[in-house]
C-alpha cells in the first residue's frame, strides 16, 4: 500500500498537531438524508446550507448517528459525501471562533 493503513488512509490524515498535542479528526463516509431548516439559529451559520448526514460503510449500510453539517458543496438528496470533524476548520470556515460549528462536508463522492 506505499505507506498507506487500512481503506488506504494515512495516520497522518487524521492527525494534527495543536497545543494540546495530537489530536484526532474523524472523516466519515455519510449519505445527505435530508437539509435542516431553521426559523433562528446561530449568527455565524446565516448563509450557510444545514445538511443531515448520515454515516455509512462502504456497502452504503448505516453506521452511528445521523450528523449536521455545514456544505459548500451543495450535496443533493441520497449524494455520498465525506464529512469531517474537525471543529477547528469548521469554525474557520464561517469565520467565527465561537460557532457551535462542528462538523463540515468535505467533498462529494462519484464513485467508490
């Protein structure tokens, strides 16, 4: 695999170095089951499409608990997406430190 673990991920694409020491970012294969509307919500997310993501394996069976994410991507209904936890760059993303902001889609997947 030239260095690369299981499903061909480095270690390294789920570490980061930050004061606090290593930290670990999970990156989930999820499916967009639906958009989130809301009548309020956090300043820092106006503007900002909600998406409800589910994770999946590669077989496209559930596994865990649905997730909100934030999506520049604009994912359709069904669409396999990868998202990310990485709260840091979520709350960089929208451009507020403070932002309850969590979890973020990445990229859409073609095909597996």
């Amino acid at each position: 695999m030239g260095g690369a673990g299981l499903l061909g991920y480095r270690i390294s694409d789920f570490l980061r170095l930050s004061t606090f020491g290593f930290r670990i970012f999970r990156m989930l294969l999820a499916r967009v089951e639906g958009n989130v509307v809301a009548t309020r919500k956090h300043p820092s997310l106006v503007g900002w499409r909600l998406v409800i993501c589910q994770p999946i394996n590669q077989a496209g069976e559930p596994e865990g608990v649905p997730q909100i994410a934030i999506d520049s991507h604009g994912a359709g209904l069904h669409q396999r997406v990868v998202i990310s936890s990485d709260g840091s760059a979520a709350r960089n993303a929208v451009g507020d430190e403070k932002s309850p902001v969590r979890w973020m889609v990445i990229s859409v997947v073609d095909d597996l």
